[in-house]
C-alpha cells in the first residue's frame, strides 16, 4: 500500500515540475495553481455528497455550469442586435447557458422538495435573497471607483458555487446548499456585467439572451419528472458544450479581428481545448438524450472497424489543433480552418462513440459527459483568465469523474471499456455463460398480500420498471400500511438502480417515502439473509445472482444486491426477459422466488387496494 502511495506523490511531484518547466507566463502559473487547489477542493466536497443526492447533485452541476455565459458575455456587443459572428455566437452562448441556469437550479429545487417530510419544520431559505441581493448591489456601487470589486465578487461566486455542493452533504443542508450554489451564479454573473463598458444598447441585447434563455429554462424544468430526469440532464450537458464551442469560437473571431498579439501559446491551446471538449460534450449529449428517451434504440452502434474510426478522428482533432495553435495567430484563415475542423471531427467523435455504447451503460455516459462539461469550463477560464470559470469547471470536473468512478465500481466495468463501446465486466471470463435450469413459480396478488401481512421484515427493491410504470406512489401506501401494521418495510438501493446516479432515491421521495426508509446497497445487503420477504419491483441486472455464481455472465463481479437470501422473495416484472445487459437471472427460478408478473403500477395498485 505504501509503496504505491509513495509512487503515486512521486508521479504527482513530477507533474508538478513539469508543469512549473513549461509554464509559459506568471498568469498561467496562477491559473494552474487555482485549477489544481479547486481540483483538490471539488474532490474532498464531491466525496460528501450523500448517494441519495447524486441526482441533485448533477442538476445543480448542470445550473452552475451555466457559467459559461461569461465567455459569452465577453464577446457580445453590436447594440441592440450583434452585427458580427462573433457578437452573435457570444450572444447565443449566453443565451443557451441562462437555459442550464434557471432549468438546473428550478429541477434541482423540484428534487430536493420531493424529500421533504411532514414533520420537518418550516424553512425561510428566501431570507438568504436579501443579504445576496446586498452584496449585489454594493458591488454596484463600489465597483465604480475599485477596480479590484469584480475579482473580489468573483472570489464571493466561487465560494458560493462550492457551497452549493457541499450543502448535498445531507439532507438537512441540501437546500441550504441550493441556495448557495444560486447566490454564487447571480453574484458571478454580477461579476462579469461589473467588469464590462457597454453602450446602454448592449445591456439590453443581454437582458434579452438571459431573460429569453432563463424563460426557456423555466418551461423546461416545470414538465421534469423523476422519470424523464436522466435525458433532461444529458440534454442540459449538450447545451454547456454548444455554448464552450460557441465561446471558444466567438474569442479567437474577436481576437483575430482586432488583437491578433493577445493569441499567444495559452490562449490559443484553451481555445482548441474548450471547442474540442465542447463538441464531444455536444453531440455525445444528444445521443445519449435519443438513447434514453427512446427516439433512439438503446442497442449500441457496431460499425465495422469502430476503433479505427475513433483513432483517425481522434488524430484528426489533434492535427486541427496543432494548426490552431501554431499558425492561428498570424494566418487568420487557417485558424479558421482548423476551428471548423476540430468542430466537425470533435461532433463526430463524440456521436460515434457514444452510438456505440449500449444503453445499460447510460448511467455511466451521463456522468462522463457532466465531467467533460466541467473540464470545458476550465479552458475558458484559462482562455479568458477568469478564476471563477477555473474554480467551477474544476468542481464540476470532479463531481462528473467521482460520479464516473462511483458507477463503474458499481458495475464493476473498466471506464475504457464503457467509452470504447466494449461490454462486460473486468471479471467477464473468455467461456460461455452459465445456462441456469429449472422452472418459475408464479404467485398472485391474494397470496402476496398474506405473505407481506405475516411477515416481520421486508425489503422492497425497486429498479426503473417501476419509474417506467410510474408505480411509486401506489409503493408508497403499500409501504406506508405495512409500517402501519408493524412490519419492519425498508427499501434497497442500488447505485445504478434507474438510469442515473440517485433517480430512484428521487422517485421514492416524489412518492413521500420517508428518505430514512431508504438504504444504500452497502447499508442493507447484510440484512437479506435475516428478511422474511424481499419484494423486487421492476429491477433486474441489479438482483442478478449470476454476477456471483457465474464467471462468464456479462456481469460477472458485479455487485449486487442478495437479494436470494431472503427467506422468500417475490420479483414483479412484465415478464421473465432478462435485464438491459442481457443476462439471464437465476434468482427468478430459485426455490424460493415467486414470480408475480405484469405492469409494475396495476400489480403495486391491487396489492395496496387488498392491503387497504
């Protein structure tokens, strides 16, 4: 253990010099040193994060990236209207992040409500508009005659930012949380108007970008159900990377126009990596929206030769980035050229490998995607030397990679292996599956509501088909009787339960199932083997004993949840077919598993009306 720790310092110690040896400017040295402090910041805080709250976790991510309208502020202008491309891409920019703004804060408001219980007491958190709203409008009036207020605001909006997500630590701070994160982006936001010298023209042509962004994303987040959660989410991340893409683009225009000295080494490099990580981000988004709302089939993409295709675009992108940055400061064209290029080879990455992931690996495509977006936001800061963009690209960065590690684990999937579009486990062995023999035993609703009445202890295990047949509440009365009744009833988690980290968790609380109800897998997979009854509603991969009992299954290794041990456990499905990986579960023929089949909410609503 020592050993490796001691080569991982040396490694980063290494790094580090590195870093120091090429570090071209003072400027870039204290940019690095706030990306690699609010690195190291996102990391501690992300850890926090209560399971149950990854899903608020990646909106309220998806609402502060929305900062990528400063590198849109700064290159809008034209009056009323922009009368340049550069203008207009800055303008759009803007306009398209004010949609991650208000529609990622609005959802994640809607989530964090849903855990609310009766008994807790009432809370004022709108008090905290009065003291943002001060802060505000003092830097308005100091920031006439101090030129250093915007950096000091700046600092205040990075703080709040790295509240918003501490505050996801539990669930007494949460929205607390939320509200720190909401004051950060409206005092950034603040920040960067403070440090602009418009005609009185230009700030109408902003109001306008943001007014009309934010209303979109209003409309957006009210029709957000627990449900429609993981697509609105990859849809949000799409629009971070269009407007990184649509910022990088508007700068190097504007510079080359007007300032072609100031694109020097480090401007030039975050231009080609905001465009390029931006246009991945973009295109991957979409697909994986089309994928998890069902315009798209959830089958991955085999062309042949996949690989290679991925190599020469990806070489390609490099290519059209060596020439950005080497002949875009003084061959204008060229440079445009090369910003085309990275845009179409980027898109066609990112489209390509994200087609050929299945749709079992969604979770993890979602959270990779909300990492990349972070690390989009990190090359405009280090493009427009803004800290602020660095601070918040970094946490955003962290969480998506954290959330990244946290769902592969869980799978027991090697990263490279989901991006590739490769399938099975890293414990998948190289023979044939298992085929697990014997005959089902079926039960009815009369019979189950018995069994659930004599028993003393059940966990319920929910997965996406009950999201699907939008059975929760109907899971909840019959939770809510039963604990009536004196059963001990609790609800098992897994960490891919859903198509997204912590959907379920929201799905039970939209439902009103108390949230101290609901465990994590770690917390409760001990417990199986001392429950009378294991009720498995609409899950499936996630319960599946052949990722023990079968080296080969395409999920060997997976952890799941043993569901086997109780001492009886009844699987309500629409049928026996095997999960979104494709394997075959033998829990569903063991001896002691009754198979209750059909849709999710018709079989929890005669269940809760037998209970009744």
């Amino acid at each position: 253990m020592y050993t490796e720790s001691a080569k991982k310092a040396g490694y980063g110690a290494a790094a580090m010099l590195g870093v120091g040896l090429v570090s071209p400017t003072a400027a870039f040295s204290n940019m690095f040193t706030t990306f690699a402090l609010s690195g190291v910041i996102g990391y501690q805080v992300v850890w926090g994060v209560a399971h149950s709250l990854h899903s608020p976790l990646m909106a309220v991510t998806n609402a502060v990236s929305g900062m990528t309208a400063v590198g849109g502020m700064y290159t809008m202008g034209g009056g009323l209207v922009p009368s340049t491309l550069s203008e207009t891409l800055g303008f759009t920019a803007t306009a398209i992040s004010a949609v991650n703004i208000t529609g990622g804060f609005l959802v994640t408001k809607k989530m964090l409500d849903m855990f609310k219980r009766p008994t807790d007491p009432p809370e004022f958190y709108e008090l905290y508009a009065y003291p943002t709203a001060g802060f505000i409008g003092g830097f308005g009036l100091i920031n006439l005659g101090f030129p250093q207020a915007a950096s000091i605001a700046a600092t205040a909006s990075a703080l709040g930012c790295i509240g918003g997500i501490a505050g996801l630590a539990s669930q007494s701070t949460a929205r607390m949380g939320l509200v720190s994160g909401m004051s950060g982006v409206s005092i950034g936001i603040a920040a960067t108007i403070g440090s602009l010298s418009w005609p009185a023209s230009t700030y109408v042509q902003l109001a306008a970008a943001l007014g009309g962004g934010g209303f979109a994303g209003y409309e957006i987040a009210k029709r957000v159900d627990p449900t429609s959660l993981p697509q609105t989410v990859a849809a949000f991340h799409s629009l971070v990377g269009l407007a990184a893409v649509f910022s990088a683009a508007a700068d190097y225009l504007e510079h080359a126009a007007h300032s072609p000295e100031m694109l020097d080494g480090v401007r030039l490099t975050s231009i080609a990596l905001a465009s390029v990580i931006g246009g991945v981000t973009t295109t991957g988004s979409v697909i994986a929206f089309g994928k998890l709302n069902g315009n798209l089939s959830s089958a991955p993409l085999q062309l042949e030769q996949r690989d290679q295709i991925n190599m020469a675009a990806g070489a390609g992108t490099v290519a059209m980035m060596g020439l950005l940055m080497t002949m875009g400061h003084s061959h204008p064209a060229a440079g445009m050229v090369a910003l085309a290029g990275m845009g179409v080879l980027s898109g066609g990455l990112g489209l390509h490998m994200t087609a050929s992931i299945g749709g079992a690996d969604m979770p993890v495509v979602i959270t990779v995607l909300n990492s990349y977006s972070g690390w989009a936001l990190c090359a405009e800061g280090f493009m427009l030397d803004k800290p602020i963009l660095t601070t918040v690209g970094a946490l955003i960065g962290s969480s998506g990679a954290i959330l990244t590690h946290i769902m592969c684990v869980a799978m027991n999937r090697d990263i490279v292996s989901v991006l590739l579009g490769g399938y099975g486990t890293s414990a998948t062995g190289g023979g044939e599956a298992m085929v697990f023999e014997g005959e089902a035993t079926f039960t009815d609703v009369e019979a189950t509501v018995e069994n659930l009445k004599a028993a003393k202890e059940v966990i319920v295990v929910p997965g996406y088909g009950l999201a699907v047949a939008n059975g929760q509440y109907a899971m909840a009365e019959i939770a809510k009787e039963l604990r009536a009744q004196g059963v001990n009833l609790r609800f098992a988690i897994h960490p891919v339960a859903g198509r997204m980290p912590g959907q379920l968790n929201v799905l039970l609380a939209e439902a009103g199932v108390p949230y101290d109800i609901v465990l994590e897998m770690e917390e409760i997979n001990d417990d199986f083997k001392d429950t009378d009854i294991c009720l498995v509603v609409g899950a499936n991969d996630t319960v599946n004993s052949a990722a023990i009992e079968d080296p080969n299954s395409i999920i060997a290794g997976m952890p799941v949840l043993h569901v086997w041990e109780a001492k009886n456990v009844i699987v309500m499905k629409r049928s026996m077919g095997a999960g979104y990986a494709g394997a075959d579960n033998p829990v569903f023929i063991k001896d002691n598993t009754d198979m209750l089949l059909g849709d999710a909410k018709a079989s929890c609503d005669a269940l809760n009306a037998a209970l009744a």
